[in-house]
C-alpha cells in the first residue's frame, strides 16, 4: 500500500471466476465487465496488472525465478462460494470446455465495450432531455416528446445515479 494507491494480485482466473458468479447472482452489464486495471474506490487507486495472466502461469512465473508467493490459507476452504466455484465447479467445467477461460474473457470485453456504449447513449439522452440546457433538470414532456422508450430511460436515470455518487440497484428501476 503506497498512500493513497494499491496494487494486486488479482489475475485472470480471478476474472473468469468474478464473472460466472456475478452471471449466477443476475448482475447486469456494469458488474458483468468484471475487474478493471485500474479503478478508484472511496478515494484509493487501485491498480491490477495481472489480469491478462493466469494464476498457473503466475505460480510458474515464480518457480522458474525462485520466488515465494503467499497462499492465503482460507482459499482452500469451500466455506466461501468463490472458493467452492474456483475448487469444485470451475474444474469440472474445464474438463469439458478446456479453453472456456479464454471465451470468458472474450465476454468480458464485449461486455465492457457494452457498458461505454450504454454510457454514451444516456449521456446522448440525458443532453436530449435537460430543461433549456440546465443539466440540472430533466423534463419528463421531452422524455415523452422524444418517445424514450422504458430501457433507455432506465440507463439514463441508472447513469445519472451512478454519476452523482448513490447507490444503483436496478430491480426498483423497472417501472417508467
């Protein structure tokens, strides 16, 4: 930890195994694009260099120049759905779909690419909306005027929220 930054180990086989569990507990496009390389939370940079790498790779990394790595002794309890999906599920899964984890992160860009387009089109809606160009306020005639469908009105206002630091939980955004 250096001040107001950190650095992680988070690694790619972190990133397959974010995503299915997200899959599994209905996470939308914003949690779905997994870890970023860099990402601020609560005023602290977090920097993750190793999401390209997998963690076989990392381990062999380490042997081959003769470093020790830390194994955090709770990883290998299944107590925790992270560690009962990366120890029991994920290897079946691998068994059948042996390159699974590249498609994973495949997906993951996709989706991430996905979530700048759905900010773009509610940063193109809400200028579309604004009052006399006050971005203060939003004009539910010109929603209307403008024949917005539900969707769109649900991005915008979830990109508004997230904007101005509250909470987005998506299931008490579903009427318009």
């Amino acid at each position: 930890l250096f001040g107001d930054h950190i650095v992680t180990s988070h690694h790619g086989d972190d990133q397959v195994e974010t995503l299915l569990l997200k899959i599994l507990r209905g996470g939308g496009v914003k949690a779905l694009k997994c870890m970023e390389w860099v990402s601020e939370r609560e005023g602290m940079v977090i920097y993750r260099p190793l999401l390209e790498a997998t963690k076989d790779e990392i381990l062999d990394y380490c042997v081959q120049h003769n470093l020790e790595y830390i194994q955090v002794p709770s990883n290998d309890s299944n107590e925790y759905d992270r560690n009962f999906f990366r120890n029991e599920v994920l290897p079946v899964i691998s068994i059948h779909f042996e390159s699974f984890k590249k498609g994973v992160h495949r997906s993951i860009a996709a989706l991430r690419d996905a979530d700048k387009c759905l900010d773009d089109l509610a940063r193109i809606d809400y200028n579309a909306v604004c009052v006399g160009g006050d971005k203060e306020k939003i004009s539910i005639a010109l929603i209307r005027q403008h024949d917005m469908p539900p969707h769109r009105v649900r991005n915008m206002v979830m990109f508004l929220m997230r904007k101005n630091g509250l909470t987005v939980n998506t299931n008490q955004l579903t009427h318009f």
